[in-house]
C-alpha cells in the first residue's frame, strides 16, 4: 500500500508546532488528569433523554462512553436549558440541529447559530464504534482552522438524517478514510521528531527535513499496513448502505448518543421549509426535555 504524497510537509508541520505550543502544555495537563482517572472505576451508564416538540416527541439514549458529552448534555436538560429553543438550522437528507439559546427569543429571519454556553467540551470521538447513521446525535463545532482539537459547542447538539450510500460510494469512503488515518500515524511520527524538525528548519536545513519526510512516510505505511482494522466496519457499510447517514462526518465530531424512538418526529422536522440560512420558516420549538428513570 503506497501512501498518497499529499501528507503535510515537516516544515509546515514545524511551524504549526510553534503556533500551538501554548497548547501543548493543556494537552499535557489533560493527559496527566486522564492518566489520573483511569485508576478510579470509570462511570459507564447510559441515559435516556425525552424531548418534547412542538413537531412531536422523541427520545435520545446518550452513550455511557462519552461520559462529559452525557454529563454536559444531562445537566443542561435539568437546569431546562434547552426549553423554548429552536431546530435553527435544518437541511433535508443531512440533519437537523438544535441547542443555540439565542433562538429562544429569535426575531424571524434572524441569523442563528453562535450561541451557547462560555465553554466547550473536550472530543470524545469514539470512532467507528460510533458513526453518524442515520438517527446519530452529536455535538456541534467550530471548523478545524480554529478548533484543530475538534472541541464541542457547549450545548448546540444535531440529529443525523442523511441518505443512502451506494456500495461505490462506501468504497471511495474507505479510502478517504484510510488516508485519513495514515495522515494521523504520519503526523504522530513527526511529533516524536519535534525537536529534530524546528531546529532543521531553524537552519534551514530542506534536505534533512526532506530526508526525514522520506523516512516518516515509509513508516508510515509499513504501520498502516500493519494495521488490522478495517477503515469501514461491516456495520458501518450496512448501516450507511440501508438505513442511511452521513459517513462524510466521521472522525471528526463527536457522536454522543442517538434517538431510540420518535424518528418520525425527527423526519417531520428535516422536511419543514427553510430560508435561505436553512432555517425552518416556521419555528419548530423544543418545549422541553426530561432525564427519563
């Protein structure tokens, strides 16, 4: 298997080292906490979410294994965060989201999207035990270019409708994803090469970082090749193939839990009509939600 050269070069990899190195000592505190954490029984449970709209009910069972997305998601309901807002942004075979409290009160036409608590919640991408099948729920978040630790809003959430993927269409998937996690062991490797790559590019040193360019991609793809599991999953490919999603997602947000009943209401909302910032044109409003026992 030969990798793509389309892996992000060492001298812009040097460069995003400096412009995130304020960032790497919180990257360091949380692994220390994590590190931390592990000697205590991790809490696992689930829980289940009723939520009641103005298009009807549905219910939302929220994973155990993403535990501060869970966590987050169950003190907003109980604090009634949630109640009175709108499913702002809804776009048909794709998703609708919900959770910007400044929808609550939100004047018609007006832009939505940006609200929500001063905080944002750690990724907790547990992929591809979780993928974005139709009827996923996830956290919402700002771009890569200014979120690269793919952190969560603070309470905006969307709902997967998606469509249907074709076999073909889950193949050229797979290789988008394969190619995704090469980049990742690829960059790993560089950040174990760190210090090596700074100062090579400090003295301006092309043909040493060319050399190690070289050297990291054919490890790259000796690791991958190495790799057992699979860039799809055959429970992906049916889900996708059957029911439907938006595999296009993954890997990137954080799935944290997904609707167990009331999809028609879930279907209803996807086909409101929308203006032209994909806003139902007549408000679809939760009323509320409850921590089901």
């Amino acid at each position: 298997m030969k990798i793509l050269r389309t892996l992000l070069p060492l001298d812009a990899i040097a460069l995003l080292f400096a412009a995130c190195a304020g960032s790497d000592a919180a990257s360091a505190a949380e692994s220390n906490n994590s590190t931390e954490m592990t000697e205590q029984t991790p809490d696992t449970a689930s829980v289940k979410v009723a939520v009641k709209t103005t298009a009807g009910d549905f219910t939302v069972l929220l994973y155990g294994d993403t535990p501060k997305h869970r966590d987050n998601f169950v003190r907003l309901v109980n604090e009634g965060y949630y109640d009175g807002t709108l499913f702002h942004r809804v776009i048909k075979d794709f998703m609708i989201q919900a959770g910007d409290p400044d929808s609550r009160d939100a004047k018609p036409g007006q832009a939505l999207g940006a609200g929500g608590p001063d905080y944002k919640i750690d990724a907790e991408i547990v992929f591809p035990k979780h993928f974005h099948k139709r009827g996923a729920l996830a956290a919402a978040r700002q771009g890569d270019q200014v979120n690269p630790m793919k952190q969560s809003s603070g309470s905006q959430f969307y709902v997967v409708t998606g469509r249907k993927s074709s076999e073909a269409e889950m193949n050229q998937m797979a290789n988008h994803l394969q190619q995704k996690r090469m980049q990742t062991i690829f960059n790993n490797l560089a950040m174990a090469h760190r210090d090596s790559i700074i100062e090579m590019q400090r003295r301006g040193d092309r043909a040493g970082l060319q050399a190690l360019q070289d050297t990291l991609i054919k490890q790259t793809e000796a690791e991958a090749a190495n790799s057992q599991a699979p860039a799809i999953t055959d429970e992906m490919r049916k889900a996708y193939t059957t029911v439907g999603g938006a595999p296009h997602l993954d890997g990137d947000y954080t799935v944290f839990g997904e609707v167990i009943e009331g999809m028609d209401t879930i279907d209803r909302i996807e086909k409101a009509e929308t203006d032209g910032r994909d806003r139902p044109s007549e408000d679809i409003r939760i009323i509320s939600m409850k921590i089901l026992k």
